[in-house]
C-alpha cells in the first residue's frame, strides 16, 4: 500500500482507511456526533455530497500553505465523515456521484504532480498510485508520458472519441505516448471505480442523534435522483443495456448517450419523458441534458433532427450486444419491425 504524508492525504484522501486514521489521529467517531467544535467538519461533510450530488467537483485549493496546519483536520476528515454519511444512507446513487466527484478532484492534483515541476516527489507518487491503483507502469518522456500498448488498450476501451483510438496515436517500440492530461483521464472511470468500491466495502458504523438528520436528508436527495425506468421488451439489446448502465447509477459513454437519445426521439418519446432516464448517470445536470436533448430533437442549435446511428457505428463503439432477433437489421430503429 501507498505510504503518504500530509499533502498526499489532502489531495488523496480516499487512499487513508477512514477508521484507522481517525484513530491514528487520536479522533473517535463518537467525538463528530458529539463535539460541537467538530460539527464544521460533519457540516463540510455534508457539503462535499450534496456538490457531488450536482455533479459539482469538490473544491479546495491545497496548496494555499498558511492554510496547511488547519487544513487536515478539515479537509481530510470531511472526506472521511462523507464516507460515514453515505454508509448510513445506504443510498447507491449518492456513493456513484461522490466517487466519480473526488475522482474528478483528485484528477487535478495527480495531473499537476505528475508534471513535477517544482517537486520531484510529488511526481514520484503520482506514479506509484498509476502502479499500484491501476497497474500501469507510467514513465516521463520528455514533455509526455509513455504507457504499454496492452496497459493503454486495457484502459482506453471506454472511450469512443477517433482521438483515443490506436491508430490515432504516436506509439514508438511498444509505448504510447500521452500529455500528463490524457494520462489521468485515462483513468477517471478506475478511480472512480476504486473509489467506489472502497466506500461500498467499508463497514456500515454506528449511527449517532446528530447524524441522523443529515442522513434522512441525504436518503431523501438519493431518492429524488433515483429514477427506474422499465425497459421496453420492444427495445433492441443495444438500447436495453444503456438503460441498465443508467439505471445502476454507472456512466454511460457520449456515444452511449447519443444512441439512446436519437432512438426514443426516433420512437416519439418527448425530451420530457426522455430526460428523467439521465437522473441517474453521476455527473447528471439537469440543464446540460435537457440542452443536449433539445439539440437532438432538433429544437435548437441547427434545427436538425439527428438520426439513430447505424448498427456498424454502434458495433464499432463497443455498444452492440447482438442478439438472433437482430436479425441482419442495419439499424436499431428497425428491431422488432416486420422485415419485408
Ligand atoms: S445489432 Fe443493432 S439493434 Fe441489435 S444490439 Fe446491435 S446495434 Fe443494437
């Protein structure tokens, strides 16, 4: 495991055992529920989901130094309590926007300490979480960063953009070359994964009187973001499964997202009946869908009405799951329709 300091634990804190640490610092959950000085740091807690929960990143600026003494205390065990507070929750859909909200955030740091300018330490450790967070052996060349062709595949199969395909690349003796920003978008999806799994594996704790008014408020807010559409047996596989990812609270890729919104607009679904189905994915924003939904509708931006894209395309995005009752259909829009 990653040995770290005071620096990493702000920029990383969801590399610290919450319970051990608490302890290491001499704190006590009991303490949060029952000192009043420490309800800015339950207080901040709660902040730091409800951000998430709209898709806001979590904002702290680490490296202000006449901060730094006080900072710890605050910024760490805010993270930490958030993780008490989701537990007790119990709410799925929360702990997917947190996850992929503090993986976003921890992105900046990594991608600054990448760089290394100032501190070659600080460069080291970004490595070493690339080496034992997502097993990729990540070494500085000149301005970029090299990566092994079969560790870059691994990871550069959830994205769809031409720019993240092989082929797009300069590769030289079996290593792609990355800029120190594509090098952490790389890996978004893992460490918010990881993220999440942590804070899904931790043990649920005991509850305390002053938690619980702020619990009941996050269950209420996870409800209002849970939507479960039922899947139309009408609806071709492809379609069915972005459906699922959305309704698990997991991300669905732009392509994704394109697809499903060309076809419900496509089988006469209104903007309005469409965009509650987006409520779950973790970086929802209201006005962002209703904006791209409109697009594709044709309703603004240049009045055309985007089709559903073809078979092939959706293959070639990875978002095909095929099944017989396809039947050589060349486009989604056609499942189900009798066959001339
Ligand atoms: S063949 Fe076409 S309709 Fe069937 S799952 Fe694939 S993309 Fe969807």
């Amino acid at each position: 495991m990653i040995s770290f300091g005071h620096d990493e634990i702000v920029k990383y804190p969801f590399l610290a055992e919450a319970g051990q640490y608490l302890k290491d610092q001499g704190f006590t959950l009991e303490q949060f529920a029952t000192d009043p000085d420490l309800q800015i740091i339950v207080d901040r807690a709660y902040e730091r989901i409800e951000s998430a929960s709209q898709g806001n990143i979590y904002n702290y600026k680490v490296d202000d130094s006449s901060n730094k003494d006080s900072s710890l205390p605050l910024e760490v065990f805010s993270f930490l309590i958030a993780i008490i507070l989701l537990k007790l929750a119990g709410m799925n859909t929360l702990v997917s926007r947190f996850s992929l909200a503090e993986a976003r955030r921890a992105e900046r740091f990594l991608e600054k300490d990448l760089v290394g300018k100032s501190n070659k330490t600080n460069e080291e450790f970004a490595t070493k979480i690339f080496l034992d967070l997502f097993s990729i052996k990540i070494k500085k060349n000149g301005d970029y960063f090299t990566i092994p062709i079969a560790d870059y595949l691994k990871h550069a199969v959830h994205f769809h953009e031409l720019e993240w395909k092989l082929i797009n690349r300069h590769v030289e003796n079996g290593m792609v070359f990355l800029t120190p920003h594509e090098s952490v978008r790389l890996t978004r999806k893992q460490l918010g994964n990881y993220i999440g799994t942590r804070i899904r594996s931790a043990q649920t704790p005991e509850s305390f009187q002053v938690f619980e008014e702020k619990v009941a408020k996050l269950v209420k807010m996870g409800k209002k973001l849970t939507v479960t559409t039922t899947i139309s047996t009408e609806f071709p596989p492809c379609i069915k499964r972005a459906i699922e990812v959305l309704n698990n609270g997991e991300n669905l890729s732009h392509s994704g997202r394109f697809m499903l919104g060309t076809f419900l607009l496509g089988r006469g679904q209104t903007i309005e009946q469409i965009a509650p189905l987006f409520k779950n994915a973790p970086d929802y924003k209201e006005r962002t869908t209703l904006y791209q939904l409109k697009q594709l509708s044709g309703e603004t931006g240049s009045n055309t009405k985007y089709a559903c894209p073809s078979c092939d395309k959706i293959k070639s995005n990875d978002l095909c799951f095929a099944i017989p009752e396809c039947d050589n259909i060349i486009n989604p829009m056609q499942f189900g329709k009798k066959r001339l």
